[in-house]
C-alpha cells in the first residue's frame, strides 16, 4: 500500500457567504514504515474537497522531518525544516488532526510537531480524525484534547473515527461502508468551519492575548 498521501491540497469551489476560503491544515500524524494514515489522509481530503467554503493543506509529519531534540538555536538544516512547516501552520485557520493510536496514546513524531509550535496554534479550532485497532484511536483523540487546551485552541466536539481501520476500506483506499463516514466527516467540518470562521474573524477584530 502507498504510504504517501496523495494530494497535498485543494480547494472547495464554494465559499461560505462571499467570504474568503478557510484554511483548514490536516496534519497527518503517523510517519512509521508501512503506515495506514496516508489512505486516512485521502479519504478525508476527497471529503473536504466536497465541503463548501475550505480550502486544505496536507502536512505530513513524515515529510516535516522536524527534530526530537527542541532547541531555541536550530542549525541551518533544522531552521530551514522547521519554517517550511510553521509558516503552513501559522497561515491555517484551523487544523485537523489525523492521528493513530500507539499505546493509548498519539504518535510521538505528531507530538514532535506540536510542541516545535506556539502562537501557531493559538485561538484556532482543532478537529480529530482518528484510527486504530479495537480503540479507534479515542483515547489518542481526548489526550491530544488536553494537549491542545494548553495551546490556546479550541477543540472540535465531534471526531471520526475508525476502529479496525485497515479493514474498513478496500485495496485502492475506498471505503467499503461509506455513507456513516461521510456523515460524520460532515458533522466534523460543518463544526470547523463554524469555529474556523468565527475565530478568525475574532482574531482580526482584537488580536488574542495569550
Ligand atoms: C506501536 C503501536 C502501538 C499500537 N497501540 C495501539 C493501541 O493502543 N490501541 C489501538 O487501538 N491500536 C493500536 N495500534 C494499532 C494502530 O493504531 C494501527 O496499526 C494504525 O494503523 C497505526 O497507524 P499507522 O499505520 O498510520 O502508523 C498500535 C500500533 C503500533 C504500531
């Protein structure tokens, strides 16, 4: 199976009320060999191309490569990986987080990410999208909540999530029981657009003082 996801971004041809797209970064969480969240990653940008007034941007902590060692010095090597992500995250106006489950937890390379992070995040919403064996990757989501509280964002209530999930789609990643999914990835950004917007526009009537 390809690990690599297949679009790095799109734009709905809608958007909401005149206003412009809302950036929406899905941040795929997973960068071990062999990984199933690239199929995760398609299903849900195919589902977010369909959604009026959002535009996407796939970051793949693979591809991100940031270092497990923080520092407030980084080498040239290390600036240029980092800015090539954070400027992404600081340009979104919101995230959603497509996370596994590895021992009741997230991954460590998505924590990575996170904590490379600050004002990035702040007062933007933060959706889940996860997956895993018997767990779905729930009990990934409600830590990465408490994660994200810290950060000063706002977390999406409903989540999609996939239990077994290797085996709820087919060989070429389409679902093989698509209309509750479908669903829910709607319930999820009708709400991100919701948050998304109304941050958004409250970040440029007053700037968040965290
Ligand atoms: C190290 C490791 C730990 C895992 N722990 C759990 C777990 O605690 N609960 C669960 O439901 N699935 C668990 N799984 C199954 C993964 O969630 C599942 O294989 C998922 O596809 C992993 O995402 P990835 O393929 O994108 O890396 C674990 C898998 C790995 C590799």
């Amino acid at each position: 199976m390809d690990t690599t996801a297949a679009s790095t971004s799109s734009t709905s041809p809608i958007s909401s009320a005149g206003a412009a797209p809302l950036k929406v970064a899905v941040i795929l969480g997973s960068n071990r060999d062999g990984r199933f969240g690239p199929v995760v990653a398609d299903w849900f940008l195919g589902r977010a191309a369909r959604h009026p007034g959002i535009e996407t941007d796939l970051i793949d902590v693979a591809e991100a490569g940031l270092p497990t060692a923080i520092t407030f010095s980084p080498g040239p090597e290390e600036a240029a990986r980092l800015v090539a992500v954070s400027e992404r995250l600081a340009a979104a106006d919101a995230f959603v987080v497509l996370t596994p489950e590895y021992n009741h937890s997230f991954p460590a390379p998505l924590k990575t990410l996170i904590d490379w992070h600050s004002a990035e995040w702040q007062a933007k919403p933060v959706a889940f999208v996860s997956y895993g064996g018997i767990s779905g990757g729930l009990r990934a989501v409600e830590q990465l909540r408490q994660v994200f509280a810290e950060l000063h964002t706002v977390t999406v209530r409903d989540t999609v999530s996939f239990h077994n999930a290797g085996a709820l789609f087919d060989d070429e990643g389409r679902h093989r029981d698509p209309g509750p999914a479908d669903a829910a990835a709607k319930v999820l950004l009708d709400q991100v657009v919701w948050w998304g917007t109304a941050l958004r526009d409250a970040r440029k009537s007053r700037p968040y003082g965290a």
